[in-house]
C-alpha cells in the first residue's frame, strides 16, 4: 500500500515523496486512517517503526487551518526525554513546512532556561513536552491546555517507568476531556494499560508484532582486557583499525569524560555526550560528529542516552568500553550500527570481572561474540 491510499492530504504525500518515503510501515499504515478519521488510539510498535510519523502526519492534517490562540495550543505531544522532544518536533516540522499555512512546531523540555521557551510560546500551534517542564509552563500561564483538540503520548512506556505519573496526571487535569487521544508505546506494560483505561475512549487498538532483527550485518568482537589496559587498547583499535566514527559507550558520566579526554590528550579528536550536559552541548557534539568528514570528530563517547532513537546513518563501529547493565542494552547499542544495509563492527572491552556477565549477554541474546586476547602489542 502507498501513502496516496491513506488518505493523506496531497501537500503531506508531497513532503513525503521529497524524503524519498513511498510506502508506509505497518504501523503508519493501520494508524493513519483512523487517527484521520478522529479515533483515539492505542499503538504498540517497538521503537524504529515509524511512529512519530504515524501520527505526526494525520495531527497535522487534522489540526489544518486552525490558527491557535495567544497560548492556547491546539496539539500536545507528550515525550520522555529532551532527545526525543527535538527529534519529533524536527519530524514534524518538516511535514508541516508542505502545508499552505505551516502549523507553528516547539520543543520544551528541562535543563535549560525556561525563558526563551516562555517567550515563544504566543505563536505555538503543536507543542512537543517533556511533562516537568509543561508543568511549569503551565503554572507559569505561559502556555492553556484547556483548548487543546489532540493528545498524543509518545513512548508511554518509558515516561511511565521513568516516574513521570505524578506529572502525567497534573498535565491530564489542566486538558479538557473532549479531545482526541492517541497512546503510543513500544509495550504493553501495566502501567501503560492504566493509563489507557483512564484516556482512551473506545480506542482503536494496534499492535504491530515485532519481527526478529538480522544482526548478521554487525561483526562483533571481544577483547579480553585488564582495567589498567582498558584505556590503551581503546586508542590502539581506533588507531589501528583507522576507525574515522565510532560511537564509544560508557556506564557513567564520570566515565564518558575521562574517556573523552583521553582520547583527546592522546591526538584522536573526540566529543561526549551524557545527562549533564546541556542541551545545546549535547546537539553540537552529536552534529560534530555526523558530519565527522568536515569536523574531523572520530568519537562520540556516551552512556546509554544514545542506545535508542537516534541513528547515525552508515556508523561503521560501536565499542563497548564497558559492558552494559543488560542484554537489552547490548542489543540497543549494537544496533546502532549495521543499519540500512551497511555492514558494522561491535566491540565490547571485557575485564575478568565482566566475563561471566558477557557470557550472559551471548546467552540471553543468542549472538555469538568472538573473543579474543590482547593484541600482540601488549606482550
């Protein structure tokens, strides 16, 4: 099926066939007709499915021509993080820049100044939360939710593990009750289920099974490394192998940092990215390195902040400095590479002390690590 037989509003096919995108998910394909039709929605697809623009492209639609009100907002996504409120709002931002009358897109999210989003908040049409901030925008009388027409919640299962209910229920109280809802998460946990029963009215549920994911595209290696050599080997890799972009995960800010620099004494030009960081920093390394060909930025050290959502496009190699806390994370990070046809190479650095916990991961994951002993360099 095409986006041409969803329904979709010519000028959204347009942007759509500008990205070079021709047919839709599974996903986009069952949720746009009914989000069109003005259905609440229940959407369980893992992430990487395409679910942003599954709703994205009908609130657009749906929300043409309306013109909010100094502060009065007429679409409200709800999002975990401040990584994923800037990626949805440049999702949606791009899809609306194809109508006549572009609806006016913003981020908002903790960590930096509250100001400037305050300030801009008189043209906003669709904004994009976190629910600490909205919080505080909405006590602030910077932004009313009470004319609010669509809310969606992106990754519910992940704001609602990370303990933002207190703040989902405050946000729910201050948007009216007649309006359309559209619940997406990667599971269907508990929780997740509670909140539906609360929101959704009749919903159309959608549940999209995950399918198996191929690795055979990611090499993955393990090096049998001491602490003290951990850090040499790390550089005699990238070194050796003229590794140009690699994304380098760490289990701690403190870690990332002093990796970071490391690598930067030692003459391989590196950037890091963690939890501590702002906002704008965090954007400016995380561009740096994507267009490393320009910058010459080689690394980008991490925590697991970047495991999920983002993808760097062709990254030919991600490098375990430290194994994570768990197998799900070691798929996460790994299929950071290997992506979209583009052959990849996973690294993990293990110490004795992490040898039973990688032969875990190789259990739990049914994938296959080839371990091998310090390079003939350190005898």
């Amino acid at each position: 099926m095409s986006f041409e037989k969803l329904g979709l509003d010519p000028a959204l096919i347009k942007s759509l066939n500008d990205q070079n995108l021709t047919q839709p998910t599974p996903i986009q394909e069952q949720a746009i007709p009914v989000i069109l039709e003005g259905k609440d929605v229940l959407g369980i697809a893992k992430t990487g499915s395409g679910k942003t623009a599954s709703y994205a492209l009908p609130l657009l639609q749906n929300l043409k021509g309306i013109k909010s009100k100094n502060r009065f907002i007429s679409g409200l996504v709800m999002v975990p993080t401040r990584e994923l409120a800037v990626q949805v709002s440049e999702v949606i931002k791009t899809f609306s820049k194809a109508l006549d009358q572009p609806l006016i897109t913003m981020p908002v999210y903790g960590g930096v100044s509250i100001n400037p989003q305050m300030m801009k908040m008189n043209t906003v049409d669709v904004l994009v939360a976190t629910p600490g901030r909205l919080i505080e925008l909405v006590e602030a009388n910077a932004v009313v939710l009470k004319e609010c027409k669509v809310l969606v919640l992106d990754e519910a299962d992940k704001m609602l593990s990370l303990g933002f209910k207190e703040e989902m229920d405050a946000v729910l109280y201050h948007l009216p009750k007649k309006k359309q809802n559209l619940l997406f998460s990667a599971t269907l946990s508990r929780e997740v289920k509670d909140i539906q029963e609360g929101l959704l009215t009749d919903p159309v549920v959608i549940e999209i099974e995950e399918e198996e994911q191929d690795y055979s595209l990611i090499k993955q290696l393990g090096y049998r490394v001491t602490q003290e050599k951990r850090g040499v080997l790390l550089r005699h890799l990238i070194e050796e192998h003229d590794m140009q972009q690699v994304l380098i995960f760490c289990s701690s800010t403190y870690q990332v940092d002093h990796v970071n620099d490391k690598l930067n004494v030692n003459g391989i030009k590196s950037k890091a990215i963690h939890g501590k960081k702002t906002q704008g920093v965090r954007n400016a390394n995380l561009e740096a390195f994507k267009n490393h060909a320009e910058t010459g930025v080689r690394c980008l050290v991490t925590t697991d902040l970047l495991s999920r959502g983002i993808d760097i496009e062709f990254l030919p190699y991600v490098i375990n400095y430290e194994l994570p806390r768990s197998p799900k994370d070691y798929i996460h990070r790994i299929g950071r590479t290997g992506r979209a046809e583009n052959a990849g190479t996973a690294i993990s650095l293990v110490s004795k002390e992490e040898s039973n916990h990688m032969r875990t991961i190789q259990k739990k994951t049914k994938l296959k690590v080839w371990m091998e002993d310090l390079p003939e360099w350190n005898s």
